[in-house]
C-alpha cells in the first residue's frame, strides 16, 4: 500500500495548477486577439468565407461574440477551484452546462445580431 505525505499532496496540488494554468492562457491569449481585432483568420466559418459572404456580417460585433465567449470558457475553467472544490462533480455539471450554453448562445446571437439585415 502506497503512503502518500503532505509533500506529494502539495507537489500534486501544484501540478493541477500548472496543468490547468497552461490549458486557459493559450485559450486566453487566443481571446484576446480575436477580440481586439487581429484573430478573423480564428473565427470558424469566417475565416473560409468569401468576401460576399463576410459582407453579410458585422465583423466588429463578431469578434466582440466569440472573443467574449472565450473569456467566459476560461474564466469557468477556473470556477471549481476558485469555489474551493475542484472534485465536485455537480459543479462539473454545472460548468459543462453553461459552456454549452454559451455555444449556443454563440450559434444564435452569431446569425442574429452580428449578421447584417
């Protein structure tokens, strides 16, 4: 039977952080850059249409779309820890559930409000 000491809960804990640090700031990054308008060539479905179809968008609400819900992907990322539970499985629904949410969200506001009338 393995014995576990303070030490490897500590070097465990740690490694969590770091894992997860580095899964959000490349998410992150790439949120920024879309939203402050350098990213087109990251939106799907944008980057591979032609300039008749990307007329049919407001480019600037687009980027504003997905830009803000990759800020609200990595931000839930981190709710778990921030509540102090990062072995709650309800939470884990519940953060699934609202990144589900938000992709949704994403599909209707990004061919209602973003697309020209």
């Amino acid at each position: 039977m393995a014995r576990f000491t303070i030490k490897d809960t500590v070097s465990f804990m740690l490694a969590h952080i770091v894992i997860k640090a580095l899964f959000t700031f490349i998410p992150l990054l790439l949120a920024l850059i879309v939203f402050f308008g350098k990213g087109d060539s990251l939106i799907a479905g944008y980057n591979t249409a032609n300039e008749k179809e990307k007329d049919k968008y407001y480019a600037e609400r687009l980027r504003k779309l997905v830009g803000g819900v990759m800020f609200l992907v990595c931000a839930v990322m981190w709710l778990p820890d921030i509540l102090g539970k990062p072995d709650s499985k309800q939470l884990y629904y519940v953060v699934t559930a609202i990144i589900v949410i938000a992709a949704i969200a994403v599909v209707v506001l990004a061919n209602t409000w973003a697309k020209k009338k």
